[in-house]
C-alpha cells in the first residue's frame, strides 16, 4: 500500500468533497479496456464484444462490514471481490468499477484512502480499473460497486441452463467467511484460526475459473455469494431441475471442525449455508474431464429444490438481507 496524503486525524469534512475524490482518484490507475477514466461526467469503457455484462452490489456498515473488525483496506477488498466474482460467474472477465462513497462527515480520510487501496488492489488481481464514481454524505459508510466485464466473444453462462444428468461441481473455498464470522462473533483467538477470519475480511475468490468453466462447456455457473444451498436453489429454481448434493463431497478442514465444536455448531452448516466465500459453482455435462481445482459435489436431477444426500437440509438456509 502508497503512503497516503493528509494527516491521520483529519476528516472528510476537513478535507472536502473535491479534495477528498482528488486523492481517491489518484490511486486507481487506469487499465487498456478505460478508454476514459475519473474526471468528466461518465467514464468510456471499450467493449469489444460488444455486449458489456453488468452487476451491482451494496455494502453498509454494521450490515455487512465493521469497521472495528475490519480494516479500510480489507472492506475495499471485498467490496471489489464481490462484484468481480459475479462478473466471473457469467463467464465473463472484469474490466472496471464504478464505485459510490456515502460518508459520515466525520470520517478520517486515511480511512477513504484505504478503502481506495483496497478497492484498486483487488481490481489488480483481475487486470480491471476503478474508472470513476461519486462521493455523498451519509449518516454510515455505505459501498456501492457496479463491474462491468468482457465476454469475449462468448455467450454468458446463465443460471438456466442445468440439465438432468449434469455434474455439480464447485472451485474454491466453503465455509470459511461464516467461520470467520463466527470467531469474530464469539471472541475466540484470532491466531488460533487466522485463516478464517482473514476470509471474512477479504475473500479470495477463482476469478479464472469462471470464465474456464464456460470454456469448459459448464451448463449454469454462479457464485456462492449467499451460501451454496442458496445459491444453487437459484440454479435448480432457474433451471427447472432439482440438485442432489453429496454430503461425503463436501469436505470439512480439521480445523474448520474444532472451531465448529467450539462454537456448539455443525460445520456443514457454515459449507452448506455460508456466504461471502465467493467460490464458483457450476454444472457441467456428464463426462466432463474438470482440472484439479474444481471437485464434483453432486449431480443434476429431475424435480425441484437441493437436497442433501436426497433429504432436504435441516439448518438454515443461507443469507437473508431482511432477516
């Protein structure tokens, strides 16, 4: 991370509307695909395909991020991951955000400055550009992020297209932002299970395995953003298919099972249920040969819902903004 403009105790206020978008901007280089970046009324992303795939998404604080448990970078980085993991769960490859800033006139601009850091950093990762935005106050930190991607001359990879038969198949981690959580939550030692806390902070989504899947020939694709039941209801919801998960596939890390323990929790409930890990999970047809990284999890079948093993899970059922 640059060393930052500005003093450590100076506000957003102090600083100014204009003053405070100048040092923003200054730290988001622009990529090959920003034809023009921060600065006029609206950013010209080229978009050879000629279609440009869309996405938004907010963050808001104490809903879905704080800031005392999080630093400015690391809600930057999931900021940014969470949309450019949706742009790769189309099939398609990031190419820039748009991202608004809502904040409390007593916010330190060091704290702006990292989420900024965050923000260009995680955008680095997938070669995009943080190509403009606005700034307004607010009564908290809210997040909002809009990322546009590339298909390159491919169909986008829908949720609709599953099929009876198909392979369920997944390509990252599960479980491990809902276990984070969980050690934040119940005050446990952070050094003992650093692994999962670093995961709710900052995901780590296979960016790469989503467009590799619709090379692969996936059938639907999507990102577990909301928890892996969840998000394959909307896959067998879309596709008029059921999906059977096999509970032997969905593997639990030692580790993952003693914090479990610790918490009086099954730690299939975090795999099954929780989200924020942004892993990749597609269908694909019988006979598929899938690299190393993808591990099948269960099958396509006629009918309707996800199952576990057959029966329907008894936990919860993944993320509810409303609940």
């Amino acid at each position: 991370m640059e060393s930052r403009c500005g003093t450590m105790d100076e506000t957003v206020a102090q600083l100014g509307e204009f003053g405070l978008i100048d040092q923003l901007t200054a730290r988001y280089p622009q990529g090959e695909e920003v034809l023009l970046g921060p600065g006029d009324d609206a950013a010209v992303i080229r978009a050879a395909d000629g279609r440009v795939v869309a996405t938004t998404d907010l963050l808001v604080e104490g809903r879905h991020f704080r800031r005392d448990w999080s630093s400015a970078y690391d809600v930057g980085r999931k900021a940014a991951a969470q949309n450019l993991a949706d742009v790769a769960a189309m099939g398609a490859h990031p190419t820039a955000l748009l991202v608004g800033l809502a904040a409390p006139p007593d916010l330190p601009v060091d704290w702006a400055l990292g989420l900024a850091e965050g923000l260009r950093d995680e955008c680095r990762r997938v070669g995009a550009s943080v190509a403009g935005g606005d700034v307004v106050r607010g009564d908290a930190v809210t997040i909002a992020v809009t990322a546009l991607g590339d298909l390159r001359g491919r169909p986008a990879v829908t949720r609709a297209g599953a099929r009876p038969g198909d392979l369920v198949a997944v390509c990252g981690r599960l479980g491990y932002s809902a276990a984070g959580l969980a050690v934040l939550e119940h005050g446990l030692p952070e050094t003992e299970y650093g692994a999962y806390v670093a995961a709710h902070r900052r995901p780590d989504p296979p960016y790469a395995a989503g467009p590799a899947a619709a090379g692969l020939g996936a059938t639907a694709l999507i990102d577990v953003s909301d928890g892996l039941l969840q998000d394959l209801g909307h896959v067998a919801h879309a596709s008029g298919v059921a999906i059977v998960l096999d509970r032997a596939a969905l593997a639990v890390p030692d580790a993952m099972a003693r914090l479990a323990a610790e918490c009086a929790t099954d730690p299939l409930e975090w795999v099954l249920t929780g989200g924020e890990d942004h892993a990749m999970a597609a269908t694909f047809p019988a006979g598929t040969a899938l690299p190393a990284d993808w591990r099948v999890i269960g099958r396509v079948a006629a009918g309707e819902g996800v199952t576990v093993d057959g029966r329907p899970w008894a936990g919860s059922g993944g993320w509810n903004h409303f609940a």
